[in-house]
C-alpha cells in the first residue's frame, strides 16, 4: 500500500470524565484504521460510614 | 469504619454472613476481566452480573471482554483504601463497528459478578486498538476507592 495515499485524521476529546484521543486513516474515502485510547478521570468512590449511638 | 477494614473489603476478608463458608478461601487472586457495551446498554450501578447482552461484537473482539491485571495489592492512605489496574486495558486489533460507550468490570471467577461500571464517549474501532488507561494508583484518582 502506498502510505502517501492515507488521509490521517485525528481528535481529542477532554472533559470532566474523559481525555480520549482517537486517530483515523483514511483511504480513497474508506475508512480503513481507527483506534482510540481513554482515560478515565472518574474514578468509582464508595463511601463507608458508621453510626453513633 | 476502620482504615484497615476497607482495604480488607477489597481482599474479602470479612464475611458476616452465618450461612455458609466464605467464597475466598484459597490464596490466589479471582480473575477480573473487563467486558464492552453499545450505547444501546443500560448498565448502571444496580448491575449485578456481567451479560452479554448489548456486549460489542466483532472482528478480535471475545465474548467476556479481556483480563484485567490488579498487579499491586489494595492500599490506603488515611481514610480512603484504593485498587488500580496495575494495566491498560486493551482490546487489540479489533473492528466495532457499532458505537459502545461503557465498561463493565467483573468477576469472572465469582459468578461474573458485577464490580464497577464506567463509562466514556461513545466510539468505534475498525482495524485498531481500543485502551483504557488507567490513573494513578492513590487515594485520590486510583479506579476503586473505599473512602
């Protein structure tokens, strides 16, 4: 495959949840690679408490 | 609550129940693995177990999900008691074509027990890697805490 025939497209995406990145080839108009990579920000929190009596 | 005992809920040491034997009673970690979902899914905190329902499906892709690695054992610091992944979760050369937007973690040992649900912008793959990395193992951004 000649390389220089892909169209490369990528983006980012951050906001309080997630900073994603993603990366696309292109070629002839076809899609032919994506991938993407998440961070996640938001952890899962439980809260323990206990009762006073 | 003590410090000590949330990390212990991590590592299952506790059981109040009086009905039976504890589930843990070997000295080697349960397999967690970590399963995707369309956007179509409804997973929430009242998930319970993993389904293959709504799962992706697709070129790479198994059923299930892929094995999550917990190589450092849960810690605290002070009052919260925290878990990471001591790994990216990754889902290598795969093609989903259809949107997903959530991870179910689960306990493929224990029944496929729910643990945690997360969600993210939806996305597809086609011929790609999907990962979800993970943060900084510490009492205020590691994946599970216990606070």
């Amino acid at each position: 495959m000649d390389e220089s025939l892909l169209e490369k497209r990528e983006g980012t995406i951050d906001n309080d949840n997630e900073t994603t990145t993603w990366v696309e080839y292109w070629l002839e108009g076809e899609l032919v690679h994506r991938s993407a990579h998440v961070q996640l920000k938001r952890a899962v929190v439980s809260f323990g408490e206990t009762a006073e009596f | 609550m003590t410090n000590s005992f949330k990390v212990d809920l991590f590592n299952a040491v506790h059981a109040f129940n009086a009905t039976g034997i504890p589930a843990h009673t070997v000295s080697t970690a349960d397999t967690f693995k970590a399963a995707l979902y369309v956007t179509t899914a409804t997973l929430t905190t009242t998930t319970t177990a993993y389904s293959a329902t709504n799962e992706v499906s697709g070129t790479g892709y198994t059923a299930g999900g892929v094995t999550v690695t917990f190589g450092t054992a849960p810690s605290n610091t002070t009052t919260t008691a925290f878990l990471t992944p001591s790994a990216s979760i990754t889902y290598t050369t795969v093609t989903l074509s259809t949107s997903f937007d959530a991870m179910l973690l689960y306990n493929s040992t224990q029944s496929n027990k729910a643990v945690a649900v997360f969600t993210f912008t939806a996305q597809t793959v086609t011929a790609g890697t999907f990962s979800l990395t993970m943060p900084t193992n510490d009492a205020s951004t590691g994946l599970l805490r216990l606070a």
